[in-house]
C-alpha cells in the first residue's frame, strides 16, 4: 500500500538521537530550548513554546489567551477535532464558521456574515481558530481586520503548515495572529514523534504558555509572589498539566528541521506533477492563491463526477485502497461527530464543509514519494473512473 503520507528519518536523526539516549538528560532540557529558539528564528516570531503534541499547545494556548467557561469560540469544521476540543477542554462554548468553496478554509465572508448576526455581545467568540488546511494558508489579513472591530483573538492552528508562507510572512510569524500551533506528528512537515509548539510575540501569553506546560509552576525568580531567592524555591500560580517536550523529541526536531526546505520543495513538487496528471479527470484540484505558499502536507482533491451520485464515495474510496492506494479522508465535519451532536450540532449548518467531506480524497504526498508511484496513483485512479463508467 501505497501510503498517504509518513516521515523522512535520516540517519543525521538516529546518529543524534543515540547520542540523547546516552546522555544524563532524557527530559525536557537544552536540546527543547534550542528547538525553540530554532524555530522562533525560522518562523521569526519572538517566543516559542514547545509541548508534547499539537492538541496540548492548543489548548493551553486557548487558556492563556483567556478563554473562560461558557465563553464562545469558533472554528471550522473541515479540521481534525483537536482545533475544537481545545476550547471546550477550557469548558468554553464551540460554534463553526463553514469554509470557502475554493480554498477549503475558512471563508472571511461567511465569517463577517455570522459577526454581523450577532444580537447578544455574550456571544461574540473570545477567540477564533482558523486553520491553515492542508498547508495553505487562511486568509488572515480579513480575519485580523474583523478582529479589531469585535475584539476577539487569533489562534492560528498551523499544525499543517510549518514552513508555509502568506504575503511574504512565514506562517507563525504572528503578524496576524496572537499565537500559532505547530504539529510535528509524523505525517506533518517535520516530525518529532509526538510533539507540537505554540508560537506568539506576546511575552505575558508566553510566560503564561511556559507556566500551563509545567503543572502552573514557574521557577522564575522575577515572577514570584513571595519574595523569596533562593534557588531551591518554586511556585505554583495557576493550574497546568505536564504537557512537556522531551530532549529525544526536540533532538529529533532539530535535525528533522535542518531539512524542511527541502520537505516542502519535494511536496510542491509533487503537487505540480499531480495537477498536470489529473487535470483532465473530473477531479476538482487545489486551488492555491497566488500569495501563499502551501507546506502540501495533504494533497486533497474532490470528486465532482456525476458517477459518484451513481456509485457512492465509500465504493470508489474501498475500490482505490484495494488497488494499493492508501488514500484517506481529511475531514469528516467536526460537528458531525457523536459527541458535537450531543452538543446539538445537526446536518446542513456547515453545508460547504459537509459537502466536501463527501468528495474529498487524500492522495500519497511524502517527501520520498517516487515518480513510479505517483504516476501508479494517477493510473489507479483514472482507471477507476473509466471502470465505473
Ligand atoms: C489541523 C490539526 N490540528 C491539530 C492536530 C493535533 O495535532 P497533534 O496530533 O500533534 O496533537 C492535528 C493533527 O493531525 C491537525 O491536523
């Protein structure tokens, strides 16, 4: 099978990762602080705060920034469940905003339309999470300029988009944002294992991020309430989690990202190849705004075929993986889901992202993906279309 993604892991990785394993230090230490500093310089944001994944620096991103119990916040529903259970962790309340028919992220539009509805200022989301899916970025001038007239926050979930650019920013320079959160789950742009990091310009969000990841405690002298020096005191101030990254991980992180350029270039490449391959077939292809530069970490088409009606998503989706092509589906819409229904979120609130969901296939994008097998993937797939005429 022909995977839809996975990880690069050179030997510069197991070299360094060998050398942690037989140091003093496994956990969190020099090497997470140097992955942070790296990062902040690649991103070029000020401070950086690394976690054990993507969905812990979500979430205590949402509590530094304020969120408070039955406060609102909103995000799409095309994204993985992290990008809300974040917010509900922090008992606030979830709402969706549906995504544009073109770029399959939030849409600016839809967006200012549901501000606008809003009669009970209560209501008005605390944050928004806009997420930068499948490596191309939002459109986050409009959601900035929407965030000055109703006062919300910007929580940008980037888990896709590490080394993704937008009007000549990288994505987590925060220029637009309050803070941005980055994956390194193995299919992601870099990987470390398990692992994310919350990224801001703020310092007071990021003394508040270092203290939430640690069980609320600081060791920083200037910080304490009781004025007490010595080196052996700490304090508890507020009430975190043990959300830490370890040295193995940051190890790897440092040297997965000494090659992400090279990551993001063999998946732009990848992606031109496909859409030259698949531009005949009844395929809706990605459509990449010309001042954004995606990290491709999904590479994600629609079937718009009038033979889907006849022969239904899940026969083509079974059909393809038999062949060898494991391809997947980003994302069943969250509210859709079991427990978001219990909340009271019902069919047709989201029809764009509902829709998609329907016609929405990942095909293989990896760094180390061979011609041969794109073009087994692009075999398989136009042969079906014709095997089911
Ligand atoms: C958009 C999005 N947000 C958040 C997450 C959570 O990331 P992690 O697995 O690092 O917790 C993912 C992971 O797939 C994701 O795709």
């Amino acid at each position: 099978m022909i995977p839809y993604g996975r990880q690069s892991i050179g030997r510069q990785d197991i070299k360094n990762l060998n050398k942690v394993l037989k140091s003093n230090w496994l956990t969190q230490g020099p090497l997470v602080e140097k992955f942070e500093r790296e990062i902040c310089k690649f991103v070029g944001a000020k401070y950086a705060v690394a976690t054990n994944s993507a969905s812990s620096a979500l979430h205590i991103s949402c509590l530094a920034l304020g969120l408070k119990s039955n406060q609102y916040f909103w995000t799409v529903p095309n994204s993985f469940v992290a990008s809300a259970n974040c917010g509900l962790h922090c008992k606030a309340k979830v709402d969706f905003v549906d995504i544009d028919k073109d770029t399959w992220n939030l849409s600016p539009e839809i967006l200012k339309n549901k501000l606008k509805k809003i009669k009970n200022k209560k209501k008005i989301p605390k944050i928004i999470i806009p997420v930068h899916f499948s490596g191309q970025s939002t459109e986050q001038k409009e959601i900035k300029n929407l965030s000055k007239k109703y006062k919300f926050k910007i929580l940008e979930d980037a888990s896709h988009s590490l080394g993704g650019m937008y009007k000549g920013e990288k994505i987590g320079s925060c220029k637009w944002s309050d803070v941005t959160v980055f994956s390194f789950h193995p299919v992601k742009t870099i990987t470390t294992a398990e692992g994310g990091m919350a990224v801001t310009n703020n310092k007071k969000i990021y003394k508040e991020l270092l203290k939430l990841r640690n069980n609320g405690i600081t060791k920083d002298i200037g910080d304490f309430e009781k004025k007490i020096k010595s080196i052996w005191y700490y304090e508890q101030q507020s009430l975190g989690f043990n959300y830490r990254m370890n040295e193995l991980e940051a190890s790897l992180g440092l040297t997965q990202l000494k090659r992400i350029k090279k990551f993001i270039k063999e998946r732009n490449l990848i992606s031109k190849r496909y859409m030259s391959l698949l531009k005949d077939t009844p395929l809706q292809l990605p459509s990449i705004r010309r001042y954004n530069y995606s990290t491709f970490h999904l590479f994600v088409v629609r079937f718009k075929s009038k033979l889907l009606k006849k022969y239904s998503y899940d026969k083509f989706f079974n059909y393809i993986r038999k062949l060898g092509v494991g391809i997947n589906l980003h994302y069943l819409p969250i509210h859709l889901q079991p427990y978001f229904r219990n909340l009271g979120f019902k069919e047709n609130y989201c029809v764009n992202a509902e829709q998609f969901s329907k016609e929405a296939i990942s095909l293989p994008i990896y760094y180390g993906l061979k011609i041969k097998e794109q073009k087994k993937v692009v075999k398989i797939i136009k042969d079906t279309f014709n095997n089911f005429k």
